[in-house]
C-alpha cells in the first residue's frame, strides 16, 4: 500500500484532516532524519503529485568545499 493509500485510509475511517495527517508524516520523517543525521539541516516536504516525502539537506553553495556536510561546490 502507498503512502498516499495509507493517508487516504486514515482521512475517511478516523475522519482526520488530510493535511494534519501529512503534517504528521513530515514531522516524523524530519525527526527520523535528524536523529540518524543530527549534523545536518534537513527539509522535508510531501509532494502531492509522486505522494511521497522528499527529504532534502541544505547546504551552502561554495566556490571550495571545506566541509562536505554542509556545503557543495557550485
């Protein structure tokens, strides 16, 4: 079952608001993230269109990479 089937599920049986359900999985995968990469500058945004999270971590852009966790070159 995809992750958009489960919050479906959850919106109509428990009467739950769709986005508060959303949010829910945010935050989880956001806190799930920051624990196993607590160094890191995580976003995490769920896009409706795959119904998947998408996890990003922010990084500087940098002409030398001197720090690889928080920064690309570009």
């Amino acid at each position: 079952m995809k992750l958009t089937e489960v919050i479906e599920v959850l919106v109509e049986e428990r009467g739950l608001d769709r986005q508060m359900v959303i949010n829910a999985v945010v935050d989880g995968v956001r806190m799930a993230y920051s624990k196993k990469f607590p160094d890191l500058d995580i976003t995490v945004r769920f896009n409706k269109r795959t119904g998947e999270p998408q996890v990003c971590a922010v990084k500087t852009v940098v002409a030398t990479v001197q720090d690889e966790g928080e920064q690309v070159a570009g």
